[in-house]
C-alpha cells in the first residue's frame, strides 16, 4: 500500500460495521492482517493477501497490522517502516496517517501488545497485555501471524474451524451474520469486480481463435484484471480439460473441436471479489453434441436463478439444478428412469459431482476459513451422500447475500471409468450414447448473484450466456 485517499463513505462503511459488530458482542476483539510468507529469502515474498476479517472492518490491505474493536472504537496497531526501507519501497504512509484513513480512535505500534516477559525473560504463560486481555479474535492463515497471535494472546488460538469455542466461537458467529449481508459499499466493490471480470472473459473469447495453448487465453484475461488494478481472486481455471474441476494448468494446446472453460475472477484492491465461469468453442461454433449439453446446463443455471428469493433453501436450488440436468440427460437418451428418482439415487452427480455454487464476498468461497459456520445454517450438517457431500451453502437465503450459481456437466475419467459405479448405475446410463458426447469434456456456467427483497439481480448479467451470443463474441 503506498497511496492513502482520504475516503469518508469507506471510513462511514466502516464504522457502521464496528457499530455493528458491537451490538453483536459485549468483548473486545482483535484482528490481525497477517505478513507475508518469504519464498527464499526474507525480502522475496509470496504476494500479501490481508486476512478477510481483517479487511472488512479495516477497509485497507494493511501488512502485519492489528485492529482493535471495542464499542465501535477502533485502535490499530503497526509499526512504522523503517528508514532502510524507503530505499527499497519508497516512502510508505504513517501510522496516524493511515489510522486516519480508517477512522482509528488512535494508534500505537506493535510492541505494545506483547505481554510482560517474566524474570526468566521467557514470554510464555506470563500476563497478557490489557489491549490483549480478555479479547477473542480468529486465527489466521500464515503462520509466523498465527504463532504471534498465541504469543500476544496467552492462549490456543484455533483455525481449525472444529477446534474455535468460547468467546472467539462467538465472534465467529457474529462476524458470520455480519459479512453474510452485504452493505451498499460491499455491493459496490462486487460490482466493480463483476464488470473487470466480464470485462476479462470477453478479452478471452475474443483472444481464442488465435491463440493456440491455453496459456495465451489465459494471459489475454488476466491482463485486463491487472490493467484495472486488480488481481484474481482465485487460481484462473483456463482450460480445454472441464472436467478437471480445479484444472491450474495452462499448457495444453487447443484444437479446433474443444470447449474452452474459463472461470476466472478479479477481486478489487480492498479484497471484494467475482467468480464467473464461461464454456465456448474454440472454434467459435459449438457442435451439435457440445450444444445440446450446454443448453441442458444452461437450463439448470437459468432455473436455480429464477427461483432466487428471500426464504428459499439453496440447498434446493442444488436439487432443482440436479433435477433439470438429470431430465435434460433422460431427454437426450443418456440416463434412463424418473427424474425423482435418478436424483435420490445421485445419478446427477455423475456428471455434476459438485455444489451448485457458495457465498461470495471478500473471499471468493466467502467465509470458509471457518469451516461451514457461515454457509451451513446452525444444526446443520453436510451429508455424505454423493450428490449432496460438496454443496457448500446450505441455508435459507436472504436479502443482501450474494451467491454463486454455477451448475455443470462433466466427463470425469474417475468416476465414469469406476467399476463400482458402472455396476451401480449400468441399468440407468446409455454408455453407447454417451459416447457420442465425447468431444464434450466439462461445461460450466457460473454467475454471481444478489439476493434482493422481491427475488435476485444478477451482478454478472452483462456477460451473456446463450450459445448465439457467445459465439459472436469467440468471433469478434
Ligand atoms: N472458482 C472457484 C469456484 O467456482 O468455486
Ligand atoms: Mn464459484
Ligand atoms: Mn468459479
């Protein structure tokens, strides 16, 4: 972070939240930003990502910093930069500067958070500092942050999302509730990150026809996520290879008669992020098999998002899509049987072996550091049936959240070549049919919605997903 604008609908947003927070819970709370991890050497480092938590309530990607949250005051916590390091990073902001721009009550450097060493100078086990003292906070993802936050603390400081209990169980709880509904200046970010990712997929349809390995795809959409200032959210998935779920590799050459899968998503400079996934022919024109399938998902993609409002489960979203892919499949001769019943015995997982799509905020699986706190209401737990076991949110929506819809269909080595399964369904799957869908290997069509009042608006409606669009845009 170099640059410091003074922004008062951040620093409004961001006291409201704290406000919020405090109705919420009668401690104090602590959140640190986390550092970055060294590659080889200590000034080589991984990119910073600051800690979610920590971003919402603090609004900036602040490094090795802490925040302090008691009756929506906010203290913060970091050391100024040394004098050595101008040379390398150039001038960084102060510490009151940048307490200013978040709206600190007041700010300190790091030290004072330590706890007493006792005579033996050992910092283990001794008295706890009083900003520290009584505090709950959430256990972060680097651990050079995680071992500090024991130290600082004075006790287990869990990210295993089984193992948080007591005070810090119930912040979780509570930042869950909070960052669950989006506010007017969350929803902006979102999306701000929605148009540089359309943005993005329509540069990689349009780079499609000449390029001829993934890779170059890829770079021709990344390149308009970084142009915009923004990084991704996530690893790209660029891929002619679907149907290896979270494919990261880019090296494969694409022929004339592959789709092209691309779920690629920029996250803005204060962390909101997108998710969206696209299917098209390499070609620029889909083949009759590669359209039949698609539009089968389409269906599934376009159903879960006219059934969106206020109230409705997501986890039925899930069945309507896995009801609506395995009816599109009976009706193309590849699964036999009643849709009902090719459902409850997960036929649909088959060629949809995942959930139908996830929360979506700051993190691009929004929250899930805590395990299923947020996206499985309380009581809640996952099933371990086939077709149910990967569904991430399972919780009535509400106005405010914004979800993922993002059906598919695959053709998954692993499981369509296990002979257990080919036994289990060999009666219900047309093997000879299917076969005739070969040059489809995975379809995904993935947009991010928002839960309103009176039903959804689709924040990544701008990017078409019917096949005559998308063609026109692969042969632009
Ligand atoms: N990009 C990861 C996902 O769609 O969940
Ligand atoms: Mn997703
Ligand atoms: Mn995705």
């Amino acid at each position: 972070m170099q640059t410091l604008d003074r922004n008062t609908s951040l620093i409004d947003a961001l006291k409201a939240r704290r406000l919020k927070l405090a109705t919420l819970v009668d401690f104090p709370v602590l959140l640190w930003s986390g550092q970055s991890s060294p590659r080889n050497f200590r000034a080589n480092t991984f990119p910073f990502r600051a800690s979610s938590h920590f971003l919402y309530f603090a609004g900036l990607p602040l490094e090795n910093a802490v925040i302090r949250l008691e009756g929506g005051r906010l203290t913060l916590f970091i050391d100024e930069a040394s004098p050595a390091s101008a040379l390398w990073h150039g001038e960084t902001p102060k510490r009151d500067d940048i307490a200013a721009a978040i709206g600190a009550t007041e700010a300190y450097p790091l030290s004072e958070l330590k706890p007493e060493k006792n005579e033996r100078g050992e910092e283990w086990l001794v008295t706890p500092s009083t900003w520290t003292n009584g505090a709950a906070t959430i256990g972060v993802q680097d651990g050079k942050t995680h071992a500090n936050q024991y130290i600082m603390c004075q006790r287990n400081v869990f990210r295993d999302a089984g193992r948080i209990e007591g005070i810090d169980l119930e912040l979780a709880r509570a930042i869950v509730s909070l960052r669950m509904i989006h506010d007017e200046f969350a929803l902006t970010e979102l999306r701000k990150a929605a148009m540089v990712s359309i943005a993005a997929h329509k540069a990689g349809m349009a780079a499609t026809r000449c390029a001829s390995v993934e890779a170059e795809i890829r770079a021709a959409m990344e390149r308009v996520i970084i142009a915009n200032g923004m990084t991704c959210a996530y690893s790209s998935i660029v891929t002619v290879h679907g149907e290896v779920l979270h494919n990261d590799q880019y090296h494969h050459a694409i022929g004339s008669g592959d789709l092209l899968l691309a779920d690629v998503g920029a996250e803005t400079a204060s962390g909101w992020a997108s998710d969206i996934t696209r299917t098209w022919a390499v070609s620029g024109k889909f083949s009759s098999t590669q359209r039949s399938l698609y539009d089968v998902v389409l269906a599934a993609h376009d159903a879960c998002i006219a059934a969106i409002r206020p109230g409705v489960e997501y986890r039925d979203l899930h069945l309507l899509a896995a009801r609506t892919i395995a009816a599109g499949l009976v009706d193309l001769g590849i699964l036999r049987g009643q849709v009902e019943d090719l459902v409850d015995r997960d036929v649909h997982a088959l060629f949809f072996p995942h959930g139908v799509g996830h929360i979506l905020g700051l993190d691009v699986h929004d929250m899930e550091d805590l395990g299923d706190l947020a996206g499985y209401e309380t009581g809640r737990t996952r099933s371990d049936r086939f077709g149910l076991n990967y569904l991430r949110l399972d919780r009535p929506l509400q106005a405010g959240m914004v979800v993922t819809i993002e059906p598919g269909f695959y053709q998954v080595p692993a499981i369509l070549q296990d002979p257990e399964r080919r036994a289990k369904y060999h009666d219900i799957v047309d093997w000879d049919r299917l076969a005739q869908f070969a040059d489809v290997r995975g379809i995904r069509i993935e947009d991010d919605v928002l839960v309103t009042e009176t039903g959804a608006e689709v924040l990544t409606a701008a990017l078409p997903t019917e096949i005559e669009a998308i063609e026109q845009l692969v042969q632009s």
